[in-house]
C-alpha cells in the first residue's frame, strides 16, 4: 500500500511545518556532511570526525531534560523560533570559521555542539505539537511522513554537499543552510497558537523525574529505547564516511547517507500496510536486526555499487523500526506527559548515533574501515536479539491496547484535577 497523506489534506499547521522543515532540513544535512568531511581535511582522523558526535552528545543529554520540561508549560510556537534562530547563528559561525584562511577545529566542535544542545531544547516541543494538532490514529502516517521529509533532504542533499565540499568550498554549503532556515521560521510564524494542557504542570526536577519513572515502569516504551540505542551504538557508520570517501572517491563522500536515506524513502512511500500491523514491538525488534546484518555486509563487500544498495537496505530497516517506535510514542503517552518523554525518545535515538558513531571512529582507527563495519554488525544483531530476550511483554506489544492505555489515563487525570478543583 503507498503512503497515507491523511494528516497533510487535514490539517494547515502540519502542511505549513512540513514544507518549512522540508526547506530548512535540505540546507541542514549539507552542514551535516560538510562538517565531518572539513574535520576529516583538516586533521587526517577518522578518530577525529568520530569525536564531533561526542560533542554533540553532551549538550544534547543535558538539554533534553530541560527541553521535555519545558515542552510540557510553555508556548510552543515561540520556543520552536528562538531555537531555529539559534541554529541560525550556529550556521553563521560556521560559515565564517570556512573563510578564514585556516579554519579552527575548535569552532567545529563548538558549532555541533551548539546545534545539538538547541535541538534537545526544540525536539520536544515540536513533538508536543504534533500530538495536539493530529489525530492519535493518524500517527503511523505521520511518522512516514516525517521520514519523506527527512529523505528527500537526506538523499539529494548529501550528494550535493559532497560534490560542493570538494568541488567548491565548504562556505558554499553552510551559506546555502544559513538561507534555508528562513523556510522553517517563515511556517513558524504562520501557524496557529496551540495552547499547554490544561493545568499544566511548572518544570521542575520532581516533574522529569515523575516522567522517568512513567517511561521505565511500560516495557514497551523501555524497549523502543535500548532496542534503537543497541543497533545503532554497535552499527552506525556515519563516522566513517569521510574514510570510505578516500576508498572510493571523495565525490562519493555524500553519497553514503543518501543511499541510507534512499533505503528510508523507500520504506516510507511503501508504509501504507503499516497502520494495520499491531505488533509494534516485533517489528522494532526484526528491522533492527536487519539493519544490523545490512551494515554487515556493507563491510563485507568490496565496490561502491553493492556497498551502496547495502546501504539502501540498512536505510529500509532501520525507517521500518522507526515507524513503528514513533507509533508507540505518539499513540499511547498521555498529551500531559508528551513533551518530557519526547526528550527522553530524543536522547534514546540520538545516544546510539552520536556515542557509536564516535566508538565506530575510534575502532577503526585501530582495526580499518572494514573490520569496524563488520564487527559493528554483528555486535549490533547480538546486542538487539539480547534486549529483546530481557524484554518479553515489549515483543508482546500490542498497539491496540496501547491507546486503550493513554485513554484510561488521560481520563483519570482529568477526574483527578476535577476532584482537585472541587476540593477547593
């Protein structure tokens, strides 16, 4: 079945997001793969390019606490603007570190790290966001939304940058994201107020920790997390890829998450059969193992044309398992507790990407390129099926009884708040 569009034809707010994302995220992943590439010139490491996702790692673990917090009570709209324009700046720095006549790595870390931090503080309010403008049982179709979103700046824009970084100059590319953020904060501006929920409650400590406890007492959510960060700590390849570009051709930096994101659009524009599939939790737990063996093979194999479609298989996977962990959040997380565990989501899918992209660097600095995929692999397919064994009712899962969960608690939170007034 081919993708369902439902939540573009019926609601404004998300077309305007969608197209204003769309925009800005294509200028976003040329910096994305141009930062890598100008560390990897500069310093001759792939140690070093691993070392860029451990500074954003930090700020991003930081932040998101505050960023779910604040999700939850504040003004949505405006927290998205001041965190766009943030990362606006961010792109202006380094955009003006690439004029220099020798560019500085610390300005490097400094800009990641700056634009992780601001993203933890923005993920949860635009996940917030969604919840209160799309119906519940539309979010299958959101998230493959999303990921068409996401591919299409995923594939055409590492492929771009690429040939501009080594073709040009890397100003060229951050110059061009620095324009495309105007799309986003243009949709930010035009979209309709959408207010707390109703008695929200003040960020506090005591608030994140009541939404810890909330996501560590459901398996179901606790698999999502440790699933996704086991296959991509062990598997995650991004660190390497301005190494692979030295074997196969520095064109061919870019190419490598485009054929991931190609893999991804794939999965998306075919996800129609997704929203009739309950077991969530199986699923997460197949396409990560998947996605494991594709980066495998990815290792194994010797020219660029099979390393690419491997490549397209890892992307295929691992948008499968994300479809169905996005279904599981924003199906069945009370919308009182949606901002705060969005953080939490984004720092179990950033975790695996940044610490093992930093890890598959450091590896192959001592073992080579291919040792570090194909060991990556494996680890990867024995980690997941481990967690997976730790977590039967996770495997168990099934959506349907998932929303009953959210509706059964969001009735009686909104019992206990009118006992509360009554009492007063």
């Amino acid at each position: 079945m081919l993708i369902d569009i439902s939540p573009l034809r019926i609601s404004r707010d998300y077309r305007l997001l969608f197209i204003g994302q769309l925009v800005s995220f294509f200028g976003s992943m040329m910096t994305f793969i141009v930062v890598p590439w100008q560390m990897f010139q500069i310093t001759g490491s792939s140690a070093m390019v691993g070392y860029i996702y451990l500074a954003e790692f930090v700020p991003m673990v930081v932040l998101a606490f505050f960023g779910g917090a604040l999700a939850d009570f504040v003004d949505k709209r405006r927290m998205l603007r001041l965190t766009e324009f943030g990362q606006a700046t961010a792109s202006i720095l380094l955009l003006v570190n690439s004029l220099l006549p020798q560019p500085t790595v610390w300005i490097l870390f400094l800009c990641v790290a700056a634009h992780a931090g601001l993203a933890a503080l923005q993920r949860p309010a635009f996940e917030s966001f969604i919840q209160k403008i799309i119906p519940a049982e539309m979010m299958t179709a959101v998230m493959a939304l999303n990921s068409i979103r996401w591919s299409i700046g995923a594939i055409i824009s590492p492929a771009l940058a690429g040939i501009v970084a080594t073709q040009f100059h890397p100003s060229v590319a951050y110059a061009f994201d620095l324009l495309t953020f105007g799309a986003t904060i243009a949709a930010l501006y035009m979209v309709s107020a959408v207010p707390s929920p109703e008695n929200a409650e003040r960020p506090s400590w005591d608030g994140v920790k009541r939404a810890w406890n909330y996501a560590f007492r459901r398996q179901e959510l606790v698999g999502t997390y440790f699933i996704d960060i086991a296959a991509m700590f062990f598997a995650m390849p991004q660190a390497l890829y301005p190494a692979l570009a030295v074997i196969y051709g520095e064109n061919y930096v870019g190419f490598f998450p485009a054929a991931i994101a190609a893999g991804a659009l794939i999965a998306s524009l075919t996800s129609g059969w997704t929203k009739n599939i309950h077991r969530h939790g199986v699923m997460v737990i197949g396409a990560a193992v998947l996605w494991g063996i594709a980066i495998f093979f990815f290792g194994l194999v010797d020219s660029l044309g099979p390393a690419l479609l491997m490549l397209v298989a890892a992307g295929f996977f691992d948008m499968i398992s994300g479809i169905f962990r996005g279904a599981i959040w924003n199906q069945t997380i009370p919308n009182f507790l949606r901002g705060r565990l969005a953080s939490i989501e984004m720092m179990s899918y950033l975790t695996g990407p940044m610490l093992g992209s930093a890890k598959m660097g450091i590896v192959a600095e001592k073992v080579g390129v291919k040792w570090a995929l194909m060991s990556g692999g494996i680890l990867c397919v024995v980690a997941v099926i481990g967690s997976a064994l730790f977590l039967p009712k996770f495997a168990a899962y099934d959506g349907r009884e998932g929303v009953k969960q959210k509706e059964i608690e969001e009735a009686e939170r909104a019992e206990m708040l009118r006992v509360s007034e009554a009492e007063f």
